[in-house]
C-alpha cells in the first residue's frame, strides 16, 4: 500500500480510503490512485486486513446434495450474492447432515475465520443437526421448508403445489395425482401437503401419491405405473420436480398416452431444459436469484448484529407459475 502511495502521489491513509470506498476522496485523487494500483497490479493483503479490522470479508456454506439442480442453483445464488456484497465463500460439501459431519464442517470453517455460515438444509435429520448444534457465528438456513424456528431463507413450497394444483383443477381436471419426492425432504413434504390440501379445499379425496428420488428414471417409473391408470380417472398429474416429470413424459409417451390431450403434467423447479421437454412443461419456478440474495442479506443482518425479530428471520419467497403445453383445458 506504502508503494501505491508513492506512486500515487498521496498519503498511506488516502489509499486506504480509496480501497475502502470511502466518499470523502476527490474524483481526481480517487482516479489516480485507481490507476497506480492497477499500473502495479496492487492486491490487498486479506491476512493483514483481518488482523487490523477483525474482519475477513469470508463467509462459509454447508451444503449437500449439490449434483441436484435445487442445490446447486442455490449455491450459485449464494456465491454470487456474497461476491456482490464484498464477501468470499468458503464452501463444504457433505455427502449427508448429521450432527457429526456438521459440527465437524462448523469447525473447519471457524478455524477459517469465516464471520457467518449459511447451511442448506433440505432434508429433516439437517435442520434437526442445526438445532442441536451451538456455533460461534449466525447460521441461516435455506431449503428446509417450512415450520422452522431457526434464522431461514425458503421459497414457500405448499404455494407452489397449490398454484400448480389449483392450474390443473382449473383446467377442468377432476382430481390431480402426484408424485412426490424423497420421504426425507421437508421440501418434498410441503409441495404434498399443498397439493392435498388444496385437492380437499375443492371437496375432492386426494389420491394415494407416488414416490420418487428426484431422478427422471424414478419419474420413468411412476409414469409407467401411473399411465395404467389411465381411463380409470387419471387425467392430470403434479410432479414434485421437473427431472421426474422428464421421466413421467417419456413413460407416456411410450405408453401411448397424449400430453396434454389424455394427461396434463405439471412440474416444479423450471429447470433450464422444462421448455424444451416434449411438450414443453408447465412448471413452478422457484427464484434462486433471490433466495441467494436474501439469504446474504439476512445472514449479514445477523453479523451486524441488525438482528431480525419474530418472523422477520424466517423469509418466505413466492415461486410463479409458468404455463406451458403440456396443459390445456380438459375435455372429456
């Protein structure tokens, strides 16, 4: 910094201004210091930075499950909100949470430095982890749906099963089937509950759901069982993501059944490639951008210790319904 200073013209605590973006700084000083650092190809020192400031400007996520588009479009979200706000990512990737592997990931990222973590926690025993462990720094959570009492970012999973089921109804279909996701998953468990209740809302007994792992081939198979049913009261089916409903289109497919014309399908996600599908797919988006953008937020809330009250910790983001062709109004 001492030779940027030099080169610059100005004082060690001006260049430091500059670097911290501080509004007291002539443009044409400002300007020329931008420039001796970019002519010396200056970078800061983060070691000597959070031994002077006490802070390292390094934030730490836990996550799993990462190969899922879920997952790893959430960890994007995240890496690019934190970049946005001045933050690096240090990020653990577990084959499972357990109190075992998350204790052991909070260490490793304290030992780090990090000033805050946030661990997306999708399926049950992690929020159970979460709850039992004490840590040193906030945590938020993402992806653990509903019913939470920790600091958490989600998109409001039963909204989204009720916008697509309620599509459907609308459509002209008498009841709705779904295939629901892992048992596990409390994400997977809300989309089903908003699927059922807003079947019985509308006086109709949901049918037995079908379960798969988020994999198109466990799609494949439900759709192989459920185009069985077909012409046996099965018009519309709401999958719980679009990769299995990929596999429920080919199963139809295969089995002669028309979509939309004999079955509409509905799925959950809008994956890059839902558009693209035979025929493109009617399907709930979840905005990522924002859960990453929230999340931050709220974690630097906490670091700041502009600590949320109440529910103001716990942020519910709205998904959208996108209608596509593989629906249209039923005709019997």
């Amino acid at each position: 910094m001492a030779d940027v200073a030099r080169q610059a013209g100005v004082s060690h605590q001006t260049v430091s201004r500059v670097l911290g973006d501080h509004p007291n700084v002539r443009i044409e000083t400002r300007a020329r210091v931008l420039h001796a650092i970019e002519e010396m190809g200056y970078r800061r020192n983060s070691s000597a930075r959070a031994l002077a400031t006490r802070r390292t400007l390094t934030l730490g996520v836990v996550a799993s499950n990462t190969t899922l588009y879920g997952p790893a479009s959430t960890l994007f979200a995240l890496e690019d909100a934190a970049r946005a706000e001045g933050y690096l990512v240090s990020t653990v990737s577990l084959r499972e949470l357990t109190v075992e592997t998350l204790s052991e990931a909070l260490d490793r990222l304290s030992e780090g430095g990090v000033e805050g973590v946030i661990a997306l926690a999708p399926q049950r025993s992690a929020v159970e982890a979460l709850t039992e462990l004490r840590h040193p720094f906030p945590v938020v959570a993402v992806g653990t749906g509903s019913g939470v009492e920790i600091p958490s970012v989600n998109v409001d999973q039963r909204l989204g099963a009720r916008l697509a089921t309620g599509h459907l109804l609308a459509m002209g279909h008498r009841t709705v089937w779904h295939l629901a996701g892992p048992e596990d998953w409390q994400e997977a468990a809300d989309r089903a509950d908003g699927w059922r209740a807003t079947l019985e809302a509308a006086g109709v007994e949901p049918p037995s759901p079908l379960r798969g792992d988020w994999s198109p081939l466990s799609g494949y198979r439900a759709g192989q069982e459920l185009a069985g049913w077909v012409g046996r009261g099965l018009t519309a089916v709401f999958v719980a993501n679009d990769q299995m409903a990929l596999g429920v289109l080919r199963a139809l497919r295969e089995a002669g059944v028309r979509t939309p014309q004999d079955v509409a399908v509905v799925g959950f996600d809008d994956i890059p490639e839902s558009e693209f599908f035979a025929p493109p797919l009617t399907t709930v988006r979840q905005d990522f951008s924002a859960v990453g953008t929230r999340s931050i937020a709220l974690l630097l809330d906490l670091i700041e210790g502009r600590t949320p009250s109440g529910t103001s910790s716990r942020v519910a983001i709205e998904p959208q319904l996108l209608v596509r062709a593989s629906t249209f109004p039923y005709q019997p």
